[in-house]
C-alpha cells in the first residue's frame, strides 16, 4: 500500500500495482526454466516413458494443469534448458574479440562463468538432455533444434568476423561445418560426465582446446584464430 498527500492534506491510500510487461514475462522463464530442470532430473532417472506429467508437477510444486500451460506435451519441457543453453553460447560468440583465439576466449568465459548452485543446477539439467538426446527421439528433436538456432546466429558472426556478408556460401558452410563439431564434442564430454568420468580428468583433456581445434579443422583454418582488427 503506497501513501499520497494529496494537496488538500489529506492522505489518500492506493494499493501499488505490478506493471504488466517485462517482469512477468521474465517470472513465466523462470518457472519455465525451473520445470525444464526437474523433467531433465526425472528423465534422467526414470526415463522418459516412465516419467509422467504429474510427476513433472509434483517435483516443481505445480499443478498438472499449470504444466501444461507451459508446455504441449512431457517432452518440449526439456527444451528451456537446451535453449537457454544455446542463447548463451551465442551471446560469447558474439562477444569473441578479434584479436584473440578461440580457446582463448572460451577459457576466459569458463574462468569468469559463475559457479553456484544455481548454474551448477543447470549446466546439469543440459549435460543429461544432451547424453538422453542420442536415445530419445523426442529429446533429441529439442537438441537439434537448439544446435539450429546456433548455427544461424553463427552465420552472422562469422561473416561479421572475416568481413564477408551473411549470405556467402562459404560462410554459411563455416557455420554449419563449426557448429557440428562444437555439438559433436559437447555430446562426447557430457557422455563422459555422466557415465562417471571426473571434472579433473575432462579438464586434463584440455576441452576448450579440443573445440578450437575442431572449429579450425571443419572450416580449413578460416575460424579460431585472431583477426586483423
């Protein structure tokens, strides 16, 4: 309740109202986001056919009506992780300076990244969608439609890179080419997470490293490394 003094003296109370818009949307994401781990968790545990809408719910403290305001169906409830995890991808790539290396840039990310519980929380929830997506098909629809939405934002970076328009074909062919490799090993390191691999032996594999290296190779050493500026 917010108190107003109205010229005459006298006090008026008004009740503060939400505005619609940006916040809402942002509360839906969360709770979109937050349904999308607990599925991630239960079908990881469950598998996917055995793991009901109800139990989806349950584990978010929902009702399976508010669920399925959210989602059309059990499986598109794995897709807020794998999106969210592809948007931020982008968002280095985007921020990838000229003058630097590929793996430079990923460390310098890794380094920087936060590690609470929070982002712990999700980094897992897409480790599992990634390993089950080579056995869901459902699953792996969502995976590849994310890997999609990065190799077109790709397009865009990289012909912002080498100064070439987006609609090259070579471009478009670096894309595609980078961005398969990129989910080729990011497959590769989540299977080995999940089957019990430590986070000490991943890293002696260097694997920031390994995807430079990768990009370099699948675009003929046009991308990875610094550009003029």
């Amino acid at each position: 309740m917010k108190t107003v003094v109205r010229s005459d003296g006298a006090k008026d109370m008004t009740k503060n109202k939400r505005k619609p818009g940006r916040m809402s949307e942002q509360r839906r994401e969360r709770i979109r986001l937050e349904i999308s781990r607990e599925a991630a968790r239960l079908f990881w545990e469950q598998g996917v056919a055995a793991t009901s809408g109800e139990q989806i719910a349950d584990a978010v403290g929902i009702s399976v009506r508010t669920l399925w305001r959210y989602f059309r169906n059990k499986e598109s409830c794995a897709e807020p992780v794998l999106v969210q995890d592809a948007e931020e991808f982008v968002s280095v790539l985007r921020r990838w300076p000229r003058e630097i290396s590929l793996e430079e840039h990923l460390t310098t990310w890794v380094t920087e990244r936060p590690k609470d519980p929070d982002t712990q929380a999700y980094d897992q929830a897409v480790i599992r969608m990634t390993v089950l997506a080579n056995t869901e098909p459902a699953l792996r629809s969502a995976w590849l439609m994310a890997n999609d939405q990065v190799e077109r934002e790709f397009v865009e970076i990289i012909a912002n890179r080498l100064r070439r328009p987006t609609d090259d074909l070579e471009v478009r062919m670096h894309a595609a080419a980078a961005t398969s490799v990129l989910r080729v090993i990011s497959e590769d390191i989540s299977a080995a997470l999940m089957a019990g691999a430590d986070h000490a032996s991943i890293k002696n594999s260097k694997p920031l490293e390994r995807m430079a290296d990768a990009v370099r190779v699948a675009t003929d050493g046009v991308l990875g490394d610094p550009v003029e500026p």
